[in-house]
C-alpha cells in the first residue's frame, strides 16, 4: 500500500518528516488495524454517506478537528484510487499523519485553511443564505399606523439569517407521486427543532414534532412562499426544478445577531461590567435569554429582546432565502440600491415585500403598518404604510387555497411608499439596553387605539402636533444632508468641534456664517425632538401606557446634556425596550458610553447600516470559525 499525503519540501520540521516516512512505507498490521477502528468509529457517528459528512461538518456540529480532516481531502490529501476510499479511512490517515504535536506543523495549518475554504464552497454549493437587518424607527411611532402619516426608519447591523439547504441530497423515483414533502426548522440560539408535512397540493404544513418547538412567524413565511412559488414560476423548467427541490425537503436554519436580544444576565453572571467590551466577549449567536415573569399578563414578551423588529428581520429573511432557492427571485448581494417605492435593480424584492408583509400580518393576528418589514427589505428609509384592504384576501380565507389567496394579494396595487433616507454624514447611531426585559409593543398600540376612539377631540389634537414635529426633524436633518453637499469642509469642521462641547457652547466655536447655520440646524434639531418626546409623553399618560417610562426619561434627559449628542429618545412604540441616541462624530469618542455604563445601561454593538435584505456567501457561524483560524498564532 502506498499513500501520498504531503511532498517532503512542505514538512519542514523533523517530526512532519518522520510521519511522512511512516505513512509512505509502514505496513505495520497493528497500524492497519488501528486505522479500521478509528475509520469504523467516525462511521458509526457521522454515517458512511458523502453528503451527510459535508452537511454536518457545514454545521460545525463534530469535533473542529474531525470536520476539518473529512474536508481536507480534495485539498491535499490523495488517496491510493485501488483501496477503499471513504471519508473515515481518510480521516484516519490524516490522524496518523498529524497525531502529536501536529500544531508545530506549518503544512498542518496550511492544510486546515484550505480545508475549510474547500468546506465554504462546498457548504454554499448546496445551501443560501439571506439575510435581513433590524429596525430603529426615531419617528413616526404609533402615527404610522395611519395614512398618510410618515416614519423615519433606520436599519441597522443587527442582521437575522435564515439558512435554506436540501434534507435529502437525491430523491427516491417514486417520489413523484408524493403527496408531502419534509420540513425542518431549526433555532440553535432557541435549542429548538421542529418537523413539519407539507402539503404540495394545498402548500400547507402539519407539525410533526412537539408545538413548543414551532414558530407561527416561520411557518407562515413558509407556506406564502410555496403558494408564491407555485403562482409566479410558471415556465417548465423551472417548474420542475421547484418540483424537484420540494421533494428534496426543506432544512431551514435561522440565526439572529446577539444585538437583538438581551444578554445582561450573562454578562452579570460573569461579573463583567456593563460595556461594550463585554457584550463583544459573547460568542456571536449566544443562546437566547427567556423571561421569567410578566408573559402571561402580556406585558412582557416570552424573549428578552432589545426592540430591533425581529420577528420582522426573521420574517423577511426566511421569505428572502426560500424564494431565491426555489428560483422565484434573485436577491442581490450586499451594496444594491433601490429606487422609491422599491422598485430597483431587483424587482424582485417586491414580490419578497408583499409575501413578507402577508406573512408577517397574519402570523401576529393582525394587519400592522408594515414599517419594520419595509425596512428589512429595502434598508433604512421614509416609509408610509399600505392600506389595510391590499390584505382583505387573507382575512376570510378559509375556504380557499393558499395559492389562490397569494394570487389576489400579488394581483392588487401596493400603495406603500419607501424613499430612500439615512443620517447626515458624520452623526452616529448608539443604542442601549435600560435591561428591563422588554415590552408587549401589541399590547401598548392596543391601548393607545382604546384612548383614541373614548377621547377622538384630544387624541386628534395631541396626534397633529406629534406629526408636526416630526415633519420638522425631518426637514432638519434633511438641511443638515445639504449643508455636507454644500460645504464639506464647513460641515465637517463643526461636527468635529461640537462632538466634544455640551449643546450650549456649541454656538460659540463658530465664527463664520455657514459654521453659524450649521450649529443653528444642529440646536433646532435637538429642540424638535424635545417636542417629540413631550408629545410622546403626553400620549402615553392619557392612553396609560409608558411609551416613555419615568426610569426612561431620567437616562434620556441625562444624554441629551451630555457632550456631543445631538438627541435621544425611545425608539417606535416606546416602552422598556431600548434608548437611542443620535451623537455628532464617532461613538469611541464620545463619554455616552461611560454615562449609561454607569446608570445602568448596557450599551449595544449595534449602528446604522443603510442596506436592506441581502445575499450572503455562507453561513455565518462558519465565517466567524474561519477568522478564528486565520488568527492561530504557532510558535
């Protein structure tokens, strides 16, 4: 036998050599028989078929070390073709090769990049991944839900994945004839696993496993995705390859960024501090904090989250990742633009808004202004909603197949509107966590609905003064966007000044005219935004829900004196969830940080990005493996 792993120029060091020699020459039968039972043993735990090996090693869920050396094989690894090559018979030879001090090797590291570059681009091979980004709504809240009252939108980095794979690498020949086909949801972050029956004809699904383990937002999501596949692919071809990726099954994975849920415990359990720092010391997609009371009163949620519109990030990016599989649209890496009203480079993204929307509405039993759906589509932007009746379809729907149900709602005229929009240059996005476990925010727009319709006269008024004001921020910052335009160099030299003052001598480090404007936009921004809150205030306190909690405006009146903060204030429907805070220049330099690390505020990873739904070129977790491995440092 003779087996050829590395050249002898590669291994550099005695001890590589002297394995060389062994592996190129020994005949050793206590050697061959050791090789059987360690490649025996990986058989029994991962199975004797190519395809599952890759699928689990994908999912990092065997030893780093075993998946590595079952992917090194095409890499550097040539096995004699006259004897059996399976991947436990070569998992064994790389053993041998490396057993030891195999971390001396330089060929070993060299060998471990390669192998997980090759397990990317196999894994992405047979996979998508899309994913959709959080929300932050500085205006608009509660307003939005009426036409044709405006909200200002923000996405952020905080992103949800959602990972769509086949179960079944082939399908059996009978199989055709299947009247279901297999579906799997997973939520590592949830430990969670649910198995569904879908139903190819009526594109419905039957849990197969525990309800616990379900998600209503998920299943929605993927049976208005089936329905519209079924509506929209229409040419033979791809029909078929629908077909055939239906009956392969549906192995879906979704992942959302730590940012979006609570992890103050963890980091008190540990004895860190409350900061940045510590937040970034979690693993990235750290299991899910649950909350212990308030859920049954609905005052709180079951998961601790931070208010970034998860379930709408998670919504769209199941929607996003399962059309682009099945071959209904082509969703666009990271960096496509889009035009208003959403129609751009991809016009498919419309038809991932309008399944996404419809989804999302009916999965929380109601039809809702749609701003953080719109946004997780097409990025941060002006939004105003759709009319409800583009929905009325889904509403009595019980007699009627989900595809004919899609068909209407993609048949009727989308009214919604989306421009473009994002902070003027140089002014930054902090967000923080008060870590008081979340609020309902159904509950709170249930209540101020009631106010609404037992006090019409003083609602309305209080209603009109809040659209005013924020109408008046967004010409603000708008002026603040043509001031960067026009005088760069002007707008740049103020922002950098005032970052460092308190609000009240920001006027006095400007001399010339332009600087004078500039400073005089920056404070009108910061006194419409007090009206805001006063008007947000005053909505809760006669609706009596705590859109701006009394713990809340302490924090919030304390960051607006503090340098450089332009203004603060509770995101979208209010409540315990988050504060945010919009600063002039970067957050490294800016004492906010330390101020709510010290009143009791966890400060998030999370900034803007303008970007919306996009493309991704793997899993995630596998990245974060790869950087981990770039960063080995051998002595």
């Amino acid at each position: 036998m003779r087996v050829s792993f590395l050249s002898p120029a590669i291994c550099k060091d005695s001890l590589a050599r002297r394995h060389y020699r062994t592996v190129q020459t020994s005949r050793d039968s206590m050697y061959v028989e050791e090789r059987k039972i360690l490649a025996r043993r990986l058989r029994t735990e991962i199975g004797s078929t190519r395809s599952r090996v890759f699928s689990l090693a994908s999912r990092l869920s065997l030893d780093l070390g075993f998946s590595l050396s079952l992917l090194i094989r095409r890499r550097r690894v040539r096995v004699n073709r006259r004897r059996r090559s399976d991947e436990g018979d070569e998992a064994a030879n790389f053993y041998f090769l490396f057993a030891g001090n195999w971390k001396k090797s330089w060929a070993a590291l060299i060998l471990l990049c390669f192998s997980f570059n090759f397990a990317s681009k196999r894994a992405s091979a047979m996979e998508v991944v899309v994913s959709a980004p959080g929300k932050v709504l500085i205006t608009g809240g509660y307003l939005v839900l009426e036409r044709p009252n405006a909200g200002i939108v923000l996405s952020t980095t905080a992103r949800f994945y959602a990972i769509v794979r086949p179960i079944y690498d082939e399908i059996k020949p009978e199989s055709w004839a299947w009247a279901w086909a297999d579906v799997k949801v997973t939520s590592p972050q949830l430990s969670r696993e649910a198995t569904y029956k879908l139903s190819l004809k009526n594109c419905t699904l039957q849990c197969t496993s525990s309800r616990e383990s379900t998600n209503p937002f998920v299943e929605q999501a993927i049976q208005y995705c089936v329905a519209a596949c079924k509506v929209v692919i229409t040419e033979k071809e791809k029909k078929d390859a629908f077909d055939k990726l239906l009956l392969q099954g549906l192995d879906i994975t979704i992942l959302g960024s730590n940012d979006f849920y609570s992890y103050r415990s963890q980091i008190e359990q540990r004895g860190l501090p409350l900061t940045p720092e510590a937040l970034a010391s979690l693993p990235p997609f750290s299991s899910i904090t649950f909350n212990t009371g308030g859920i049954q009163s609905g005052t709180k949620p079951e998961v601790a989250k931070t208010g970034l519109g998860s379930s709408a990030a998670m919504t769209t990016s199941v929607v996003a990742s399962l059309l682009h599989y099945l071959g209904a649209v082509s969703i666009p890496f990271p960096g496509k633009q889009y035009s208003e009203n959403g129609n751009g480079i991809n016009s498919g993204l419309a038809l991932v808004h309008s399944i996404a929307q419809s989804a999302h509405c009916i999965a929380q039993g109601k039809i809702g202004s749609g701003f953080d759906v719109s946004s997780a589509v097409y990025g941060s932007q002006k939004y105003f909603r759709f009319s409800p009746q583009v929905l009325s379809s889904t509403q009595d729907s019980s007699w009627r197949r989900l595809p004919e149900i899609v068909s209407d709602i993609l048949a009727q005229k989308w009214d919604h509107e989306n421009k473009p929009f994002s902070l003027p240059p140089f002014l930054t996005l902090l967000l923080g966590e008060p870590g008081t476990g979340g609020s309902s925010t159904p509950s709170m727009v249930g209540a101020v609905k009631m106010w609404q319709n037992a006090d019409p006269t003083n609602s309305q008024e209080i209603w009109q003064k809040l659209a005013d004001a924020n109408s008046l921020l967004e010409l603000q910052l708008k002026n603040l966007n043509k001031y960067s335009q026009d005088h760069y160099d002007s707008y740049k030299h103020v922002i950098t000044v005032c970052s460092r003052l308190p609000h009240n001598k920001w006027i006095e480090m400007v001399t010339d005219q332009i600087g004078c404007l500039i400073v005089k936009s920056l404070l009108d921004t910061r006194e419409v935004f007090l009206q805001i809150r006063h008007f947000l205030r005053e909505m809760g306190k006669a609706a009596g829900v705590p859109i701006e909690p009394e713990l809340q405006t302490e924090i919030l009146d304390l960051t607006m004196e503090t340098e450089g903060v332009l203004f603060a204030g509770v995101p979208g429907a209010g409540g315990f969830d988050a504060v945010f805070a919009v600063i002039l220049g970067d957050a490294h330099h800016n004492p906010i940080i330390s101020t709510w690390s010290a009143r009791g505020v966890l400060p998030l990873l999370v900034g803007e990005n303008p970007h919306g739904v996009c493309l991704e070129n793997g899993d995630p977790r596998a990245r974060d493996v790869s950087s981990a491995i770039s960063s080995i440092n051998i002595n």
